[in-house]
C-alpha cells in the first residue's frame, strides 16, 4: 500500500494552540482566585460561660480548607483590642491586650479543616459582650461575630432582723456577688410573692452585683417568708427562709420578747461586725495585691509599647522646600532651629509662610514607622504627622479636622492637638520624643524616650499620604537658639529602616 506522508508547519501548529494554552491558564487562575474565597462562621446562639470558670468560643471556615498558614485573629471593640492572635504558624502575644494575657488558647487540634476555637481562661465580668474571629489568607479575608454572656450566682441570701416599722417588724435580705443584674423577691408559704419595702440592685467594686430587699412582716400575718434571689441569665436562684412569728411575736412575757431580740440583735451585730472585720481586712489585702499588679502591668505595658513602636524606625530628613524662611536647617537635613532674619528663598506652594514649620521629605501612605526628636531643654515645640495635602499659606489650626496630628510644649504645658486641647500630664520632662504612626490601624503615638512613658495617641482614619511635621517655635531665636534635632534610633532598640 501507498501513501503520501502529510507535512506540518511548525509555526501555524504553534500559533493554533496558543488560543487554547492562554484559555486554559487563565481558565485555572478564575478557578484558584474563586477556590481561595471562603466565609468564617461563629456561634449562631450567645455562648454562655460561668464567673472563674471558662469559654470557648468556636470559629470554622466553610467551605472546609486548612487555615494553617492564615492569620486568626480574636478582637473586641476595635481591630486593634486583639484577644489572641495566631499568625506565621504560632501564637503572637505582641498586641494581645494586657487583660488577656496568660488567660486565652487556641484550640487548633481541627485548624486543617479550617475550624478553631478560642478558650478564655478565669472568666471575668469585663468579658462578656461581643468578639469577632477574622481569617486572613493571601487573597480574601472574612470576620464572624460572636457574644459571650457572662453570668455567675452570688452567695445565699443573707436575712437579718433591722427593727420595728409601721406597726411590725423590718427584715432585710441581702446577697452578693451576682452578675448581670439578679432579681429579688419575698414569697410567703404558698411562693405568693409579697410587696417589698425597698428593693436596691447595686454594682460592687469588682464588677459584680449585691442585691437588696426588705419587707415589713406584721403579727398579723403570722407566718414563714423566703428571699429568693434568681439569675435570669442561668435561670437559676438561691433562697433562704425566716419564721417572723415564733422568733418575734410569741405569747409569752414582752419582757422575754425584748430579751429575745436583744439577743438576736446582739448576734446578728456580732456577726456583722466579724463580717466586716473580715470583709475590710480582705479588701486591704485585694487592694495591695491589685496596686502591686497594675504597677507592674503599667511597666511592663509601657516598656512594651516603647519597645514595640522602635522596631519600626525610619530615617527621617527634612525638606528645605517646605521650609519657613525663619527656619534655619542643617546641611544633612536633620536640624531646624528659629533665625534671626528671615531668608530670601523663593515663595514656592509647598512653603509655609506664616509660623516656623517645615516637613520631613519622607511620606507615609501605609505600614508603620517611628523616628525621634530630640527637644532637649527647648520651652516650646511642636512636633506629630500632617497630610501632605495641608495648606502651607496663611494661618491654619493643628486639628485633626484640619489634617494635622501633633502635640507640643508651650508655656511650660505639654498637650495633644485635639479638638478640645488635651492637657497631658508629663511627670519626667522629655528630652527626646518618639511619634509612632500606624497607618492601617489608624494610630499616631507619643513617647517620652526619657522615661519610656507613654504620652498620647490619636485615632483616626488615614487617607492619602502623611509626613512627619516640626515647628521649633519661636523661643530665643538667632544663633543660639535650641534646634529640633532628629536623631537616629539605637541599633539595640531595633529599627528597620523601613516603613
């Protein structure tokens, strides 16, 4: 058998599947992008946890994908009040706010099928309200919301004999240690409930709530009562029971009444006074212990926050175009100290004309960076960030509505640039100052690098770029007047370089 043997062309074969080799891929990058989106689902009821006891709060993805190598974050109020934080495969404790420290875990046993679940250890009042689990992978992000109710039952109602009113005899109901709100109330035999006197619901110094009640129980009535005093959260109460009639009204002498109750009295104060006793040296120790911790936690938060703010230092210079003819600057850009004349330097848009200010040359329009200013013993400054957007012309008000976030020394009073002026209150004059601007999280901080306190932070949402802003003020003036210096961060503190 004969046949001709076909030709092909190399270059029209090529050219034919290259259509079909683009469809394909573009094909399997929608499919990847679609399979990376998910939704993160919470609780569909509130969770209820009991007071010292704990909780656990469950999050998974759907659809099923491992969340391994995602960001988990549970928060609070803001994104940045982080309950606990899992990120890069490990628990981060760096942002967790202090009054969950030592207290959560990730239960991440399921974490491959993208299902986790947040323990809170030692369940306090201050817990209870409303949480969000974020999932964050490198394309898509979700949050669920989930509400915890806190509730724990207080101690046995406690009733004591008060006196005589109205024609009978007071008795009072008192129970502590309850959260959220209890309801109390007087029952008779049949558990009809009875009009009460008085009725106080009232919060105690640790967040829990003591309840109140009298009732004014006649001879007439001649019968038992119970206080009952009921958690509507658990649906649960305590109850303790008085026989008014046989300990007050009996038909015997009154003189043997009066004694009767003189006695009772006598123990019923006897008992109070023990209590108190107890109560007050209780409360002395509590209070020491609680004085102790906060100082430590104010350090340690302080340190941290200082510490934290410095990994992120950036090199910082000044821009001479922005400068105000006043303003004399160093060669390398990181001095600026109030003239005695003013410059003849050309009137261009970016200058400022009026006040002593100039920029630095560096713009911000995300991540987070840190640098520092030393004021030495300077009587006035003012320092923070600005939108590079700001009118440079005329006068102009350092607001935030006027897109200006700063803080300054005048008149020997330290205040942030707020609205209303914030005065702060400065216990170690600083003779360097750091500002901290976390773009995302919407946050311009102050620290005394002096003491390593924290001054003031702004919250706010960013927009646009921002640069540092200085204005040394008019103090001596001339040669000798003190200038603003930027300062490099040490290397132990752990700057970046970078944004």
């Amino acid at each position: 058998m004969t046949g001709k043997v076909p030709s092909f062309s190399p270059g029209s074969t090529v050219s034919s599947a290259l259509p079909g080799y683009v469809t394909l891929c573009l094909a399997l990058q929608v499919h990847r992008l679609v399979s990376a989106q998910f939704t993160v689902t919470g609780s569909g009821h509130p969770i209820t946890a009991s007071l010292s006891r704990e909780a656990i709060l469950p999050c998974h993805l759907s659809p099923r994908m491992s969340a391994e190598n995602m960001e988990v974050r549970w928060f609070r109020f803001k994104f940045s009040a982080v309950v606990h934080l899992y990120r890069d495969g490990q628990d981060q404790y760096g942002e967790q706010m202090p009054e969950y420290q030592g207290r959560t875990e990730l239960l991440r046993d399921d974490i491959t099928n993208g299902r986790v679940s947040l323990r809170i250890h030692d369940i306090q009042p201050s817990d209870n309200g409303q949480y969000k689990c974020f999932f964050k992978s490198n394309v898509s992000y979700e949050e669920a919301l989930l509400e915890l109710q806190v509730a724990g039952l207080g101690s046995a109602p406690a009733i004591s004999v008060e006196g005589h009113q109205d024609g009978g005899i007071r008795v009072i109901c008192r129970s502590a240690g309850w959260y959220p709100q209890p309801k109390a109330q007087w029952k008779d035999l049949q558990g009809q409930v009875l009009p009460s006197a008085s009725e106080k619901i009232s919060p105690e110094a640790n967040g829990l709530f003591q309840a109140e009640i009298a009732i004014v129980i006649t001879e007439e009535s001649n019968q038992k009562v119970s206080c009952s005093v009921r958690n509507p959260r658990l649906n649960q109460e305590r109850e303790s029971t008085i026989s008014i009639a046989e300990l007050f009204f009996p038909r015997v002498n009154p003189w043997m009444v009066a004694l009767w109750v003189i006695l009772a009295l006598l123990a019923v104060l006897l008992l109070l006074a023990s209590y108190c006793v107890w109560r007050q040296h209780r409360a002395k120790e509590a209070l020491r212990s609680d004085m102790k911790r906060q100082k430590e936690e104010y350090e340690a938060v302080k340190e941290l926050g200082l510490t934290r703010a410095r990994s992120y230092a950036v090199d910082v210079t000044l821009d001479p175009d922005t400068a105000n003819p006043n303003l004399v600057l160093s060669e390398d850009w990181k001095r600026a100290r109030h003239g005695d004349t003013c410059q003849d330097l050309p009137d261009n848009p970016e200058r400022f004309d009026m006040y002593p200010e100039v920029l630095g040359a560096e713009g911000f329009a995300g991540g987070r960076c840190y640098w520092e200013v030393e004021v030495r013993e300077k009587p006035d400054w003012i320092l923070g960030v600005c939108r590079e957007s700001v009118s440079r012309k005329g006068k102009v008000t350092g607001t935030p509505g006027n897109g200006y976030w700063a803080m300054w020394l005048e008149e020997g009073e330290y205040k942030a640039g707020t609205s209303h002026r914030t005065p702060l209150p400065v216990s170690v004059r600083p003779s360097r100052v750091g500002i901290f601007l976390d773009y995302e999280v919407g946050e311009v901080s102050f620290y005394n690098v002096t003491d390593r306190s924290h001054l003031f932070t702004f919250t706010d949402t960013f927009s646009g770029k921002l640069r540092p802003y200085f204005c040394p003020c008019n103090n001596a003036g001339g040669t000798n007047a003190a200038p603003l210096i930027i300062c490099p961060v040490p290397a132990q503190a752990g700057g970046n370089l970078g944004p």
